[in-house]
C-alpha cells in the first residue's frame, strides 16, 4: 500500500519536474530573444532617446527573466530533494519488507 503512495507521487513530481521544465525552457528563450534584440541593436528606427528607452526596458525584461529562471531552478532542487526521500523511504519500505519476507521463510523451515 505505502508503495502504491509513493509510486504515485514520484508519477506527480514527475509530471510537476517535466512542468518546470517546461517553463524554465520558455523563459531561457524569451531571454534570448531579448538579449538578441538587444545585442543587435534593433531599435526599430527610432530616435535617440527612445532607442536608450527601450534598451533600458530590454534590459529589465532581462534581468526579470534571469530572477525568474533562478527561481524556477530552486523550485527544481526542491522537487529533486523530495523525489530523494520519496526514493529513500521507499527503498527503506522495500529493505524492511524484504527482511520480514526472509524472517518468516527462516521461520517456517
């Protein structure tokens, strides 16, 4: 029974782990895509002051999108820390199971 539990929540933190993947991959492109811009030049033909403007506001979104992507990443290590004790306890269920299996075969013979 405490099996079925913990194979259902790695299948969860799975799902949850592909998820953050997921996001953390759209955020890196976004970011790219601003830092290309950015590197570039691309300004749109736009004056002086605008163009600072705008690379200015670049440069925020970027900033914004590494902060985001670092908290994305720890959310990561928190899901890889709870599918290690969800892994340790079930391997510790398995080992005491597998004694009393072998206690109780030592029994009968």
């Amino acid at each position: 029974m405490e099996n079925d539990i913990n194979n259902k929540l790695l299948h969860f933190h799975q799902k949850a782990f592909d998820e953050l993947y997921i996001i953390d991959t759209l955020v890196q492109m976004t970011k790219k895509t601003c830092q290309d811009y950015e590197f570039s030049g691309q300004y749109y033909d736009i004056s002086g002051e605008m163009s600072s403007l705008l690379s200015a506001e670049r440069n925020s979104y970027i900033n914004m999108l590494n902060i985001i992507s670092e908290r994305i990443s720890n959310l990561m290590g928190v899901n890889l820390a709870i599918e290690r004790e969800i892994s340790l306890q079930q391997d510790s269920y398995n080992s005491c199971r597998k004694i009393t299996t072998e206690c109780s075969a030592y029994k009968s013979s």
